[in-house]
C-alpha cells in the first residue's frame, strides 16, 4: 500500500513540474487527498507559523507565571520564618 501511495506521489510530482515549466500553476496535495495550489498552501503556512507562535507565547507567560509564583512564595517562607524568630 505504502508503495502505491508513493507511485502516485511520485508520478504527480513529475506531472506537476512539467506542467510548471509550461507556466500552468502548481498544486500540492496534502495528506488528506485534497490539492491546494502555492496560494493556498502558503495562506496555510501563515496560519500555521502564526498559531505556532502564539503557542509558545502562551507557554512562555504560563512559564514567567509560574516562576514568580515560586519566587513568591519563597520570599513568603523566609519572612516567615524571619518573624518566628
């Protein structure tokens, strides 16, 4: 089946450059058979770069977060333990 699959991949490709040599517009297909063309397939690298970045945005803040909340609590326990003594 893996074989089949890359036959066709491998003949579409051959396909597509010759018809982009001809100036036709080249279309990509992604993993869920449908084709995209270079537009549209740039459109959806955007999109993923952008979400990609506000992940790890996010992450990044959840993590500053964290960590000044472990720093607080520190200084808490030392002026605890300051006071007790």
């Amino acid at each position: 089946m893996a074989s089949r699959s890359a036959l066709s991949r491998l003949s579409l490709t051959a396909t597509r450059s010759m018809q982009s040599t001809r100036g036709a517009t080249r279309y990509f297909s992604d993993d869920k058979g449908r084709v995209l063309s270079e537009e549209e397939r740039a459109a959806e690298n955007v999109y993923i770069k952008k979400m990609e970045k506000e992940k790890s945005e996010k992450q990044k803040l959840k993590h500053e977060k964290e960590k000044a909340e472990k720093e607080n609590q520190g200084s808490d326990k030392k002026t605890e333990g300051s006071q007790k003594a």
